[in-house]
C-alpha cells in the first residue's frame, strides 16, 4: 500500500449514457499539500470528486484515498474524508450550533464529545454570535463556513472541497482561503476543485488542469508559469482607433511570434513569450516607431488565467473578471488581471 499519497487514481473511467465524463484519469496527491484541480466546464472535475468520495461509482480504472481503496474499502473512505460541495448542506430551519450537533450524530459523535466539537468549530470559523440564529438569516459566506465546519467534525485526514467559493464576496472567500491553509499546516490533504484561477494560485502546492476527464498538465503553481514564458502587455492610450490596436498587435506579433490577444474594454493588447532575451526597452523602442499611444507597458511572469488559455487552447475563460492589481516596476506600471475559470 502506498504510504506517499492520500488520493491516487490510476486510469479512473466514468460514463454517463453517452458522455465520457473520465478518460482514464490519473492523479497522485501527497499527503498534507492542497491540491488544486482546475478545468474548463465539462472537463470531469465534479464527476471526479464524486467518484473520490464514493458519491458515484467507477466504470474503470483504480483509486485509492487514505489508503483505502473506493470501491471495496468504501465505509473506509468515507470514515477517513471529509467532502463540501458546490452548494451548503445544511438545514435552513435549524439554528448553526443544531445543524454541526445533528450532523455530530449522524456522524456517531454523540454526547458531550459532539456537543463539544460542534463548539470548537462554530468558534473556529466566527460562527458563535450567529450560533443560536436559524441558518436561513445567514449570508452565503456564513452558510459555506458552516458547510465546512461540518465536514470537519471527524478531523478528516482528507478534505474534498468542491468549488467551495463560488458566488462568494472577497471577504467571504477569504475566510474560506484561510481555513484551507490552517487546515493544511495542521496535516489535512485537501483536494480542491475551483473556477477561480487565483484561488488555486494563493492555495495549492500542486495543480492538476483536467481537460476532456484526462489530466492534461500538472505542476506547481510556478511550473506551469514557467512552461509558457512571459507575457508582454500593452495598454493604449484613451480613445485609440481600431488602427492603433492593430499596429499594436503587429508589433508584438514580431516581437514575441505568437498571436496577440486584444482585450479591447480594457484598451490591452499582450502576447505570450517565450523569448528570454526580449526586454521592457525594446518593446517601448518598437512601439514608439510604430506610432502607438503606449499608456502602459508591461512584461511580466504570466498569471494562471493564462496559463489555462495557453495549456488547454481555450479561445477564452469561463468565468467572470475580477478587478485588476497594479504595481509600479522601473518608471512603468505593471497590471495583472485575475479572471476566474472552471
């Protein structure tokens, strides 16, 4: 038995009808890391979870989690897991401290040891002034935080965390983000599918990019950066002419040899590189005897989202955009945009 991984998957198949939700799908996750796993709409991210959790049962392949193996272990994983999913299971009618103390007997934490874990949890994620209040008057954050607060009341050595942001406001997510990292210093493998790229940036140690129920690349974070170089980005200046992003798109065309995209609400135009050579300066100098309007210019390692465009040829990413930071680097300001994707 393999001590190294708390969820491996070898060749894991899955079908529903005529769809082929999992094609041979392989992941190794080691223990005590996050797992992001990423996807455009489709890929077998869910039906992946489902079939981890013993939700859903295989049409092929192996698996194992915790050690156990899915299908004749299964009372074994279930004991050994934890699972959120994409929408909060809890009970409208009861109060937060009544849903983590049923689901406390459910789970056969009975007595003064549920009572007093239900306790714990309900303090851990800020839940205790609302503890007494039914759930329906609480906000969406405050019902995820309660979801997860319940899957956590066996101490799962494995916690399945099934799009657990979405739909939530910045502040709401990162209470999630920093219940995930507390769980994973304490030793709890999280396997983490998302649809929002920085998420899986700020949070795992691994990333799996599953495309057509296959995983088509994985990585750290960094790795996958690394395989598409850089990107170059230019912002022109306000109400620029159509000729003016089509020079602009020249240029880095030239520059870089790959195809430019160009992002026109934000006035944008940028292109992967991966020409090491290539420098801020000399982008400045092209564009200046070109004739355009530069606002701002940037060259700059490339963010996850488009990484996915890269990796997966995606013409665009699901999801929706989030506001853009900005940092000043040698007189010029450098902008990254964080989308959201599957």
């Amino acid at each position: 038995m393999n001590t190294t991984y708390a969820v491996l998957s070898e060749g894991l198949e899955k079908r529903f009808g005529e769809v082929h939700a999992l094609r041979g799908l392989d992941l190794a996750v080691a223990r005590g890391t996050v797992c992001g796993v990423l996807g455009p709409n489709g890929a077998g991210k869910t039906t992946a979870v489902r079939v981890l959790t013993t939700l859903s049962a295989p049409g092929g392949g192996s698996a194992r989690v915790a050690g156990h193996d899915i299908v004749t272990e299964a009372a074994a994983v279930r004991a050994a897991i934890g699972v959120a999913g994409q929408y909060a299971s809890v009970d409208s009618e009861l109060t937060g401290r009544e849903n983590l103390r049923l689901f406390a007997r459910l789970l056969r934490l009975r007595g003064a040891v549920g009572r007093a874990r239900a306790d714990d949890l309900l303090e851990r994620f800020e839940l205790v002034e609302a503890a007494d209040r039914a759930a329906r008057t609480y906000s969406g954050g405050m019902r995820r935080r309660l979801d997860l607060a319940s899957s956590l009341l066996t101490r799962p050595r494995v916690l399945f965390l099934d799009e657990p942001t979405t739909g939530l406001d910045p502040q709401s997510r990162g209470q999630i983000w920093t219940a995930v990292r507390e769980l994973a210093a304490e030793g709890t493998t999280v396997l983490l599918t998302t649809q929002y790229l920085e998420e899986a940036d700020q949070l795992a140690d691994d990333i799996v990019l599953i495309d057509h129920g296959r995983a088509a690349h994985r990585g750290t974070p960094a790795e996958l950066k690394s395989r598409i170089g850089s990107y170059a980005e230019v912002v022109v200046a306000d109400e620029s002419t159509e000729a003016v992003f089509l020079t602009a798109a020249s240029v880095l065309d030239q520059l870089t040899g790959t195809e430019p995209v160009i992002e026109r609400e934000r006035r944008a135009v940028g292109a992967v590189t991966t020409d090491g050579t290539l420098t801020l300066p000399r982008i400045v100098r092209e564009l200046d005897a070109a004739g355009v309007p530069v606002a701002d210019v940037s060259l700059r390692p490339p963010t996850l989202d488009e990484v996915f465009l890269r990796l997966t040829g995606r013409a665009g990413a699901p999801g929706t955009t989030a506001p853009a930071t900005s940092g000043t680097t040698s007189g010029t300001t450098t902008r990254t945009t964080e989308e959201s994707a599957v």
